[in-house]
C-alpha cells in the first residue's frame, strides 16, 4: 500500500484564484506535490491538502569481492 505524505495550506480569501492556481502547479511541478483536497469556506478562504508519495530506498546487498 502507498504511503503518503500530507501538506495544508490555508489560502486567504484575498489570493485570487490565478494566483492560487500558479501557486499549486509550481507546487506540483517542483514539489512533487499532488491535489488531495480543496474545501472552499463561504467567507471565501480555501483549505488546501496536498500530498506526495513516500519512495523507501531499500538497502541491497553488495556482492562478495
């Protein structure tokens, strides 16, 4: 099973939706990060949950010499 992690923001009812929009794709883009959530509130601020897989690097075992 995939392992995530989860990262929130809260966005002010004053960043327009352009702005928020960049701001996630730059997220995505750069980051990693994915979509999870968005609630939008009647006061107009947004709740926004991000996530990203969790790759483990296994540890293999080096061969005799």
């Amino acid at each position: 099973m995939a392992e995530y992690e989860f990262h929130h923001l809260q966005l002010p009812r004053t960043l327009s939706r352009r702005v928020v929009r960049q701001l996630l794709v730059d997220r995505a883009e750069y980051d990693g990060w994915e979509l999870a959530r968005v609630r939008l509130y009647p006061d107009g601020r947004r709740k926004v949950t991000l996530r990203r897989r969790i790759i483990r690097v296994r540890k293999t075992l080096s061969p005799v010499s």
